[in-house]
C-alpha cells in the first residue's frame, strides 16, 4: 500500500505548538503572518490534517491556522480523571487565539468544530429533556468515566500502518483513500511493532455539559459581531471539504472575499501571529 505521509501545496506550511497546563496544542499554519487569522476547526475524532485539501485552494491573504484539539491528532491528552466537554474545547479556543494574540479572527468550523466557540459551545437540549433526563445523563457520563478509568491501563491496540488504514476507513466509509491517508498522517503514534491511534479514548464518553435551546438563545442575542447566516446545499458526504474540496471552496472563498479581505476595517487590525 502506497502511504502518503505529506501534501504538496502552493503556499507554506508549517507546524504549531502552544503551551497548555496540561501539554500542548499542536496545529499546522499556512499563510502569510500578516493574513487576515482564521482559525480552523475540525470535527470529532478528526484532526487539523481534514483540512489539508481545502486551505490551499483559499484565498492566499488569509493566515489559516488549523489546531489539533485536545486528544486529538498531535494535541496533548487531557490529565487522567478530565472529561471532554464542550466549553473545555472553548477554552483551548481561547488559549489558542490568546497566544496567537488574535483580538479579531474568523473561524472556519466543521462538525463538532462549528459548534466550538464562545456562544454556540453547548450541546442543545429542549427543556422537557433536560428535567426529566439530565440527571440520567450526567450518571451515564459519571459511571463511562468510572468505568474508563478501571481498564485505562491496558494498552492500546498496535496495528500496522495498513490495518490502522483499513480500521480508519471501515468506520468511515464515505472518506476516500487520500482522505483516510491526510488523517493518519496525524492521527498515529509510531510505536515498538507498529502504531497506534493518537486520540484519546476519552472523547468517546458522554457528554455531561447541556444546556437548553432557550439559554442558547439567550447567549445568541448577546453576540455583539455582524451576524449573516447563509445556508447553500452542495452534493456530498460528511467529509466534502476533505473528500472534494472544490465543492466547497468558492463558497467558502467568496465569504472570506466579500465579509473579510474587502472589508475597510479587516480582521487583520496590524495584528500579526506570534507564533
């Protein structure tokens, strides 16, 4: 089997670490340091490698920068005993862009990743829900992490890199060969006799952090930036911006043209990435 472990690209690339308590954050940039900042999120169980194919065909005068989250891809596990909530992504958000020293930015989200900011950050719950099963959500996420942390120990299943590539693929069938090759390129840990997943078992457990629609409305109407929603259709999977990028590209390009780049007061503000 024929392993791509890089892409080639028309702008530079290079590879991101930000300090955290518990580790690092790891990612990967394009751009010039004076682009207008996007940041680039990825969805569940994925890694900053899903975004390998679209970057490149955005507009050059942005700075993309893409992070592995926590327990993800390169992006340090979080301390034995954390859950994986959902305002916890907000804050390695917030220490992210506070090390970049972005005041301003535009976020680029797919899948769990759009719903990894400041307002938008909680899993949506209709208030029946959450009086009548929020207590029998909260032991289940209780009980998954007791329960985790008795068989933590053992240790993680070692394939070759074309089991692993079957694995990946097997549990993603709309993911094509390529895309399932950008994902491991990040998603694998070399180890005696092989490799293993890099993610952290944990994001698997449930989610113990609800909150319900008309709280989120309420944090909605406080947002103080220009608000334009836009829905467009396109043919696809799950995956279309890793697996066909070019579906998706001018759509996201003429956003960051018209509600960005031509814009008399850019992100930009004369702030440059420090990293």
């Amino acid at each position: 089997m024929e392993v791509f472990l890089a892409y080639e690209f028309c702008c530079p690339v290079s590879e991101l670490s930000i300090p955290v308590p518990w580790g690092e954050i790891r990612g990967k940039v394009w751009g010039p340091d004076h682009g207008c900042p996007v940041l680039c999120l990825h969805g569940w169980a994925d890694n900053c490698g899903a975004f390998n194919t679209l970057i490149p065909l955005l507009p050059k005068e942005c700075r993309y920068v893409a992070v592995d989250l926590a327990g993800h891809g390169r992006s340090s596990h979080r301390p034995p005993g954390d859950f994986y909530h959902f305002p916890l992504y907000v804050m390695d958000v917030l220490r992210v862009t506070e090390a970049l020293q972005w005041s301003k930015f535009s976020i680029i989200g797919h899948s769990m990743g759009d719903t990894v900011h400041p307002i938008s950050s909680f899993e949506l719950l209709p208030s029946s829900f959450l009086q009548k099963e929020m207590s029998g959500v909260l032991r289940q996420g209780l009980d998954e992490m007791l329960q985790y942390e008795k068989t933590k120990e053992k240790k993680a299943r070692v394939y070759t890199y074309e089991k692993a590539f079957k694995r990946l693929k097997a549990v993603n069938t709309n993911l094509s060969e390529e895309s399932v090759h950008a994902l491991l390129e990040r998603g694998l840990v070399q180890v005696e006799g092989g490799v293993v997943f890099s993610r952290d078992f944990r994001i698997n457990l449930k989610n113990i952090a609800r909150i319900t629609l008309e709280q989120s409305m309420d944090m909605q109407s406080r947002i103080k930036a220009s608000v334009l929603h836009t829905v467009v259709t396109v043919p696809g999977d799950h995956h279309i911006h890793l697996n066909n990028p070019a579906v998706v590209a001018p759509i996201v390009s003429e956003f960051l043209r018209t509600k960005v780049l031509l814009q008399p007061n850019r992100l930009i503000d004369g702030q440059t990435s420090k990293l």
